[in-house]
C-alpha cells in the first residue's frame, strides 16, 4: 500500500475509530466508494490523463452499532512516478445519526493533524478540503457530508500538477458522484 493511500486511510479510520468508537467502519451497503466513483468522472476532471480501472482498498462491513467503511483508487498512467496522479474516495456510512460524524468532530481532528480545513462552497454544509502528506508529496482532501449519516473523502496526490487544478478535478468529481 503507497504512503498516500496509508495517509487517507489513516485520517479515515483514525475518525471513525478516535471520535466514536462505535463507529470505526467505512462502506456503503450496496453502494461501495468503487460503485460510486466512476472513471470516467475521474478521467473528466484529469483530462487528458488516463485512469485504470480503480483498485478497492480497505472495506469493513457496518453493524448496527458500526459504520460501513469502503475506499477506491484510481491511479493515472504516467512517464514516471512523478507524472502520476491518484485519485481516491473514502466513503463511511453511519448506522444511524446519532453515532454519525458531524463536520464541526472531522474539522477538530483535521486540526488535531495539524491541517487547516478551508470551506468550500456548493457541495453541501459543511464540506471543506484540507491539505495533509508533505512539501514534497502534498495530498489534498475534499470532504463532503451527504445527509447526516455519510462523509465522503475525496483526495488526490499529485507531484506535477498545480493545487488549484487538483482541487478543481476533486469538486467536479464531488459534485458527480453526489448525483448518485
């Protein structure tokens, strides 16, 4: 597993698991983050870069005292490692409301990893992105909150491409995968 894809599935579970015990799992019944993620919405918002077909990461079945958990990749072809872009969603579904995450308990542990959550508008209230990974492989993730009971993650790494294009791919593919 690359250090990006453990760096999105640590701030994912390291959510589920710190701020509500019960609710340590991550994937939609019947509706899985590969499922929702399409890769001709990630090829859309990273044209002209060619995506393959999206890799399923860690996926715990919810209970109803644990949140289903479910992530997927996709990962651009490229002349090397540093023409690469990854694109991944986490999807975590509560069982219920009240063992749900609120933006404002995502917010306080993006600070707790030093992250500065910035609002973004138009995806709902509360999404915001934040920027985690490092100077030299800068990892940014949109998280978007659909009813009260589900958190999106959408993030990508990219070492070549600027901020604002990334951040621009990541909406447009928010806003699509929302649709669903």
């Amino acid at each position: 597993m690359s250090r990006y894809r453990r760096w999105v599935l640590s701030g994912v579970l390291t959510a589920g698991v710190v701020l509500s015990p019960l609710a340590a799992a991550w994937a939609v019944v019947g509706r899985d983050a590969c499922t929702m993620l399409q890769k001709a919405d990630v090829e859309a918002a990273f044209f002209p870069r060619k995506f393959d077909s999206g890799k399923p990461g860690y996926a715990v079945k919810g209970s109803e005292t644990r949140a289903a958990v479910s992530s997927c990749t996709y990962t651009s072809r490229g002349a090397t490692t540093n023409d690469m872009v990854t694109v991944t969603l986490g999807v975590r579904r509560a069982p219920s409301s009240a063992l749900a995450l609120t933006p404002a308990a995502v917010r306080a542990s993006a600070a707790q990893r030093k992250a500065r959550p910035v609002d973004v508008a138009g995806l709902g209230k509360g999404a915001f992105w934040v920027t985690t990974g490092s100077i030299a492989y800068p990892v940014f993730e949109l998280n978007v909150f659909r009813g009260k009971r589900e958190w999106l993650v959408f993030s990508s790494g990219a070492r070549t491409l600027d901020k604002s294009v990334i951040l621009a791919g990541l909406i447009k593919i928010a806003k699509a995968t929302a649709a669903r």
